[in-house]
C-alpha cells in the first residue's frame, strides 16, 4: 500500500511537471499574434494581464494577483516573479524585509542572519501615463524572459531576487489610450485621446505620491510598497520624442536631503548599470543627470521608504507609429558629453526600439539587484537603521490638540498613517520646545522607520538657490518646490528641537476626534465655519432640502464667541441625522442655540446648481471634478451642448479651473477631428462666449482659480490688472518647461556666444524685474469678514504656481473687494520666491459685482492638485456665496418655526 502511494505520488509529479515545462509558455508573440513592437500595433491591457495568468498557469516562477479595482472598475494586478524555491517562502523573504525596515532592537547579528537570508524586491510598473505606451509591451517580454529562460543571468535574478512586476499602473488610461486608438486610426478623427487620460488627474496621477488621492495610488502603497518592503522600485517612462533616447538615473539637483544618501548612490549605481548595459549592446543616445531632479515627495514615495527611485524616461513615437525627424537629420543632440557618450544617429525611431530600450535597461536594473544581493538588503537595513537612530534636528513634530478644522487635521494624520509614519497621542498635558501641549496633541518624532517622510512632509522646504549660471536666472525646478503639510492642510504643526518626554499611546488607527450632535434646539444647529466640514454637511443638507443659513458677522451664543460665516441649520429631523453622520466622520463640533443670534445673515441658496467648466484635457479641472465628488456637491461638467438653451436655467455658479483660457471655451475640440462622445468640449464660438457673460451679468456667479482668471478678466472687464512684472510670466512659462526641453535650451545656448546672448534677451530678464515663484506656498492676509474669506484665519499661506497677483484699477460700474493680499514682508513660507518685493501688498483674491451677478478671481491656485486643504474654503464660500441671498436678522428669527 505505502509503495503503491509513494509510485502514484511520484506519476503525479511525473505527469505534473510537464505542465511546467517551457515548450507549453506561448511566447508574447504566439499569444498576442504579433511580435510586440510592430509598428502600428499595440497588446491590449486585459490580454496582457491574461498573458501574465498564462505564465502563472504555465511555469512555476510566476505568481499572479488581482489586488483591486481601478477608478473605472479596471482590474489592477500583480505578477510575483522569482524561483519556485523563493516563491514558496514568499511570505518568510517578506517578513525579512519588514523586520529589516524596522530593526529597532534587532542586533546587527541578527540583522545580518536575515541579509544572508533575505532577497531584494525589485518592484517594476509601467504606463502610469497611458501615452507612454512601449513599456506597456516591454513589460510581456520582460516576464516571459523571467518565467522560461533558462540562462544563468536568469537563473541569477530567479535565485537571487524576486520581482514585483505591475504591467500598468494607470490601467484606466490603458483602456481610454489604446481603444481610442484602434478606433479612430484610418478615420478623420485624432487618433491621441483627447481628454485626461485617469479620469480625474490625467498625468498628474504621478504627482499623488504624498496625498494618495486616487485609487490606484493607494492599491501601489498599500498592496505592494507598504506590503513587501521592496528594495528598489523602477518606474517606467517616456519622454517627448526629439531629445536623448533614454534617461537612466542618477538625476539633476536639487536633491531632498531627507533621502538617505545611501539611496541616492543606489539609484545612480542602479542607472548606471543600466547604461552600461544599453551601451555594450550598441543602444546609443543613454543620458543621465539630465532634466529630471528629486525635490517633491509627490513624485516619489519610495525615497522614503528606503529604496532607490529608478525613473527611465525612453523618448517615445507617434504612439504606436514610427517617429521620423521632419528635417531628415539624425535624432537628438549630436555632440557627446560626459553624460551622453554616445549620440543616436538616426533620423527615425520606432515603438520596436523602445521595448527593446526598455527590456535592456529594466533587465539590466533586476540583474544588478540580484548580483549584489546582500549589499542590496545590508543598504535596505543600514538606510532604517540611521533613521530609527536619528539623532539630529527636529527631534520632533507635535500637532496640539486644539485645532481650527478637526476635519483637515484627521487627514493630515491619516495621510501620514498610510505612509506607516508612526503617531503617538499624548495621554496628559506635557511641554516641549517651551510651549505646553494639551492631552491629545499628537507626536511625530523623527527617529522612526519612516522618519524621512515624516521630516520632508512636516517641514518648511528651503529649496537652494540654482541658477543656471553663477549670478544668472534661476535654474527652474522639474516640479514644485514647497510641500509643507500643515500649510497645504490648514493645521497648526510645531517643529521641536530638543528632545522633551510625554506621557504617550501609539495611535493604531486615525478616528475622528469624538463629537456629539446636541438633540432637538429650538431655534437652529450651528456650525463653525473654520472646518471644510461645514461644506461636507451643506452637501447633504441640501440634498435633503434642509433650509441653510450663514451668519454674515461675528455673534454671541451660549457664552462663546462664533465666527462671521458660523453654518445656522434649520433644526430638522433630517438636519440631526446628517450632522451626526458629519460629526462622526470629520469630529466638526455642532453647537445648537434655542434663541436666534440677532444677526444679519445669508441664505445658502437650495441645490446649489454648480457647473464646472473644465475642458478637454484640462487637469485643474479634472481635479476640481473629483474634489466636487468627495463633497458630494450638486455639479455637472459644463458641456458645449449647454449653450443651446439659457445657462442660468442650469447653473447658479460656473466654474472656470485655471488652464481654461479663452480659445478652449471658444474653439474648443475641433468637432471634425474628434467624434461625438467628445462633443461637450467643443468650441461653443463667439455666441457662446457672450451668452457666458450675459450669464452673469443677469444675475449668476463665475468663480475663476489661477490662468482662468485671465479668461474671466477678458469675459468680463473686470477692473484688475497683472501686478507681476512682464518677466515674471516669462520665466513662469520657462518653468512649465519640461525638463529635458529646458536643457535642450540651455545646450543649444551655450552653442555659441551670439545664441546665448540671443537666448538670454529671450529668456532673461534684466535682474531688477526678476520674478519667480516655482510651486511654493506664500503668506496671505485674509478679510475674514468677507464672505468669500469666512472660517479663514486672518493670514495663512496659499499656494502659488508661477500664477500671477493682481492691483485694482478704477472700474466704472464695478464693486470691487480685495478678499485677502500678499503681506507687507515675509511672504515666503515654503520653496522658493525671488522677487518677493512685486508681491508686497498686491490683492490675491477679488469679489466683484458686475451687473446683477458675482465674479470672484483666486489668482494663485488656492486649490492645486486640491492638495491645499487649509484654502479650499475660499473657493466653496465663493461657489456658494454668489447665488445665496440675503436675511435680515429680523428674518433669521423666522429660522427656527419654519
Ligand atoms: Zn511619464
């Protein structure tokens, strides 16, 4: 019997292995139907994540995972790839890495028993930008060498790495890209897909990496980095077409000093293996140190979570089809630098180059990883290890207890907790840095795993001064350059020095602070204004037909003092149920009275008609669109069809997101180049542009946020003009350069003396009007009695863009207010400004009457990327503020009995 058992378990692994065996793995061609990199042709997303389940079926080195949905219901996966030995100890090798990213009181025996033990991680993802498009195919092949190679470079990586391979990290984009494509391609229409490519932030779904907005952010951190611990995470680009042919690390300064040296020597030893690989095989046109800096931590979770961040940027095609150079002259920069040995030759690039650009270098990364295993997991150790041994300044963040927006706050913590920073509350009152803290009060100290990101989002950034030569302009950054959480949430945040002791718990979970609705008041609920909270419960309010009033000044009630734009609901039944579902979801604290304050005051207006004007392609307002869905406001996204009929039978307030100018209201998408399903962005002509202005002046509210404000001056006449230097916007759109187009720029300058001179009249302007402001967050004095200014503090810094301040000029028939100005000194808070003194004094945010409507401009993007929390408010007061109407307190008395 036993020998019967044990032949019939070896036939079963006899009849079993073959199911293994390389010869039944379809190759990427077999299963896609052609060879991946054909001109004109593209694998499909949802076939390649069958093509990855095929590898799983058919080899034993690949594990495959669904690990959720996408914004659009796609399905975001994973390929686990490595030997069959490491595979089955997947869990063992992960808990290695979680020990050594936290190795408080491992001793450095222990720690090397598990080096010797462990294996890296190399965590690869392509397409996070959908148009990039040839790593989207590179990475079949990539897996289809790991999963049936048989070499010993292979068998290396296999034995001695594991690879976390995700074929997209934009899934949605994948769908929207290469569909479109397929469709349109041999038709009159554009074959490029017209609109943001994620449904809500389009290319800026690279710069989530510290607010963890969108889906698809959150399933990267929380199902693979915050999971596995990787070593090294390779993110996988395109660059424009024209310049080098692939960038490999390391990168330009700046450099974030928070990131662990040893990983920025890793990241350059990592890229450098790479070129050395694209070079010996003969890929010309490698770069590096070129264009690409790493100063904000939205572009790069990983820096701070102890690995290197490799970006390879490959220039791209035309989509799928070759690139030709109009000029018949060989592609690129053709004189050889230190760091561009070897210019590309050719004057045509094909998507075929581009996988195989891409299969060498992501190959060439995974193989050095694995070919210096224990240097890979000692580094991943010793980067933790300095940090939990901090011993530097600050010693510590403390967020005191009392707060204006208890909502703000609790995400402030809770983006902090998703990124694994450790938070303590203290249990009783204590004192550090010479200020006393109430029970409560929250304590982020620096000496922590993830210290790094706690100290980089914490802090105030100085961003040095790079010019491009010594006493030149200013060299512009590749992003922003202040990130400073507190200021962008609109919580109060204190750096200590000095080490201080505090009575502390470990907070496992972020909750909102505990707060009570107050049952059954006689006369109305009300509500602080300081919390974007209030906005949260107006939402639902006015869903539920609940009356909504705002105090217009300053009142007494219960013995405490209530703000100008205090929230008075009418007591309802349906008013207590939603405020205690925003009560316990944000902590807001509801107060209720039993007689009326006696104050004058503003009705909100009932459902609250937004429109969000938002154009095609446009990512402010793709923002905008799904920060109107978190709050759960009453808005539609403005369509050209809107304009058959009269807008304000639709719409009490437009919106115009900065990016909307004046040509994508007017012409908008050319109807014969894009179909139908894109009509809302076309152009609604000059017909359409007056009905806009006819739209307010007849009694609706245009809200304008940052270059829309430009679109809403030229609408409307409004009496203000730029009150920074003509220079300032010149160098502000040399900063929305892209990098390596900068440094074309910059290479084609130094070409020779009459080019620089020339490129220095063009670009340079003369030193006494330098302006800059690259992404920074700059103090503003706020007139909190004003309605657009309600629940500010009277000054807090807002976030600047390379926008644009503004001055009052007479304007005959049009009532101005300036809502908040730039002060008279210390207006930098964090990042960079040269130039501050153009800002001094000048107006930020005006509210205008024209005619029988409202217009209100916000010249700095008070709402960019929805990451400034703390300034929100301005834009909500000013959406809904223009269509509300005014009470008398003899009226407000009426609140209660309705
Ligand atoms: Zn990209």
């Amino acid at each position: 019997m036993r020998s019967s058992i044990s032949a019939f378990v070896l036939s079963a692994v006899l009849a079993f292995a073959p199911a293994f065996a390389a010869a039944q793995t379809r190759t990427p061609e077999q299963f896609f139907g052609f060879r991946l990199g054909t001109d004109g042709e593209l694998a499909k997303y949802p076939k390649v994540v069958e093509y990855l389940q095929h590898l799983a079926k058919t080899t034993d080195r690949v594990k495959f995972e669904y690990l959720g949905k996408t914004t659009m219901n796609n399905d975001y996966v994973l390929a686990v790839i490595s030997s069959p030995q490491n595979l089955a100890k997947l869990d063992r090798l992960t808990q290695i890495n979680r020990r050594l990213a936290d190795p408080r009181s491992l001793s450095d025996q222990q720690a090397r028993s598990l080096i010797n033990e462990g294996r890296p991680f190399y965590f690869l993802y392509a397409t996070i930008h959908s148009t990039e498009v040839g790593n989207g195919q590179a990475i079949n092949i990539i897996a289809h060498r790991l999963a049936t190679d048989n070499s010993p470079a292979t068998r290396e990586i296999l034995d001695n790495a594991v690879v976390l391979l995700t074929p997209s990290q934009n899934p949605d984009g994948q769908h929207l890209v290469i569909d479109h494509w397929y469709k349109t391609k041999g038709t009159q229409f554009d074959t490029v897909y017209p609109d943001l490519y994620h449904k809500y932030v389009g290319h800026d779904d690279n710069r989530d990496w510290f607010m963890f907005t969108q889906k698809e952010t959150r399933l990267n951190i929380e199902k693979v980095q915050n999971r596995f611990k990787p070593q090294i995470t390779h993110d996988m680009h395109q660059q424009g077409p024209t310049g080098s042919r692939i960038f490999v690390p390391p990168f330009e300064d700046p450099f974030d000093v928070n990131v662990h040296p040893i990983l920025a020597i890793g990241q350059a030893t990592v890229g450098q293996a790479m070129a050395q690989a694209l070079i010996a095989d003969g890929k010309a046109g490698v770069a590096w140190k070129e264009g690409y800096d790493m100063w904000t931590p939205a572009r790069q979770y990983m820096v701070y979570h102890g690995q290197p961040r490799i970006l390879t940027e490959i220039a791209s095609v035309d989509l799928a089809d070759p690139f030709v150079n109009p000029d018949g002259r060989p592609i690129g920069p053709q004189e050889p630098r230190w760091n561009f040995p070897m210019p590309y030759s050719k004057n045509e690039w094909r998507l075929s180059q581009i996988v195989d650009y891409a299969v060498t270098s992501a190959l060439a990364g995974i193989q050095h990883v694995a070919k210096y295993r224990t240097t890979w997991m000692d580094n991943f150790y010793k980067v933790h290890r300095d940090w939990v041994n901090w011993k530097g300044t600050p010693y510590a963040f403390v967020v005191p207890a009392s707060q204006r927006d208890p909502m703000a706050t609790r995400e402030m913590l809770e983006i902090l907790h998703l990124a694994e920073v450790e938070l303590h509350r203290a249990t009783a009152p204590f004192g550090a840095g010479g200020k006393e803290y109430a029970a409560g009060s929250v304590v982020v100290k620096v000496a922590q795993p993830y210290g790094a990101f706690a100290k980089t989002m914490l802090e105030r950034q100085v961003y040095p001064d790079l010019r491009i030569f010594p006493g030149g302009p200013p060299k512009p950054p590749y992003d922003v350059t202040g990130h400073t959480l507190g200021m962008l949430m609109g919580v109060e945040v204190d750096e200590v020095a000095q080490p201080f002791s505090a009575p502390l718990e470990r907070i496992t979970q972020v909750t909102a602070a505990p707060s009570t609705v107050p049952m059954h008041p006689k006369y109305a609920y009300l509500v602080r204004p300081e919390s974007n909270a209030g906005f949260k419960a107006l939402a639902q309010l006015q869903k539920a037909d609940v009356p909504v009033y705002r105090a217009a000044k300053a009142f007494q009630s219960g013995g405490a003092t209530f703000a100008p734009g205090t929230w008075i609901i009418a007591p309802t039944s349906a008013a207590t149920k939603i405020l205690q579902t925003v009560a316990r979801d944000t902590g807001v604290q509801v107060a209720a009275t039993d007689t009326s304050p006696g104050v004058d005051g503003f009705r909100v207006k009932p459902g609250t008609r937004i429109g969000l004007y938002r154009g095609a392609n446009n990512i402010p307002g793709g923002w905008l669109m799904w920060l109107f869905e978190q709050y759960g406001f009453n808005f539609q996204v403005v369509s050209a069809r809107d304009f058959d009929g009269d807008l304000s039978a639709k719409y009490d307030t437009i919106v115009f997101p900065s990016g909307l100018s004046r040509g994508r209201i007017v012409f908008g998408l050319n109807a014969a180049r894009h179909d139908k399903e894109f009509a809302w962005a076309y152009g609604v002509g000059e017909a359409g542009w007056q009905k806009l202005a006819a739209f307010v002046k007849n009694g609706g509210t245009l809200v304008a946020i940052g270059s829309g404000v430009e679109t809403a001056i030229e609408l409307l006449d409004l009496p203000i003009e730029k009150a920074l230097p003509e220079a300032g916007d010149r160098r502000s759109s040399a900063r929305t350069m892209p990098g390596p187009e900068m440094d074309r720029l910059l290479r084609d300058a130094f070409s020779s003396p009459a080019r620089l001179m020339q490129v220095l009249r063009d670009r340079v302007a003369e030193p006494e009007s330098l302006f800059f402001c690259p992404g920074s967050l700059l103090e503003n004095e706020f007139d909190t009695s004003h309605p657009v200014g309600f629940g500010m503090p009277a000054s807090w810094p807002v976030f600047f863009n390379a926008d644009q301040a503004y001055r009052i000029r007479p304007g005959f028939g049009i009532d101005t207010h300036v809502v908040y100005r730039y002060p008279r000194q210390n207006i930098l808070r964090s990042g960079w400004l040269l130039g501050e003194e153009y800002l001094r004094d000048q107006a930020n945010v005006v509210s205008f009457r024209v005619g029988r409507g409202t217009a209100v401009t916000l010249g700095s993007q008070i709402d960019f990327r929805t990451q400034p929390r703390g300034t929100l408010k301005l834009l909500f007061n000013a959406m809904f503020h223009g269509p509300s109407s005014e009470v008398s307190a003899a009226q407000m008395q009426q609140i209660g009995t309705n």
